[in-house]
C-alpha cells in the first residue's frame, strides 16, 4: 500500500533539507524548486487553471501559508 503524503510532511522535509519559507519564491535555489515539485507531486497538488504562477510556486505559496505544521 503507497503512504499517502500530506502537505505538513512536505514542509517538514523540506524545512529540515535547509529551504527557508521566509524568503521569496525566486530567492530560492534551484535544488529547492525541483524539491518542491517533487513534493507538490507526491501529495498529489494542482493548481489552479487561471492560477498567477507555475506549480512549483503556488505551491511554495501554500505551504507558507501552512501554520500548524
């Protein structure tokens, strides 16, 4: 059976590889793109058609928006 991912486990493994949600999208490294977009589609993430961004940043934007995690 596959382990389901949640978006708290994403930013958890993500905080704990070095990402900082305290910087802005394109500040990011590039390593750290490519990790969210790994993540976004191991939790299963879409975005919005008519969404002002890619995927990866979208996403970067919900998990900074997360604060129980």
């Amino acid at each position: 059976m596959r382990r389901k991912f949640n978006h708290c486990d994403a930013k958890d493994a993500m905080k704990s590889a070095g990402v900082s949600f305290d910087k802005d999208f394109h500040a990011q490294s590039r390593s750290a793109v490519d990790m969210l977009l790994a993540w976004a589609k191991a939790t299963r993430y879409q975005k919005r058609r008519d969404a002002p961004g890619s995927r990866a940043r979208m996403y970067y934007q919900l998990l900074q928006r997360k604060k129980g995690c």
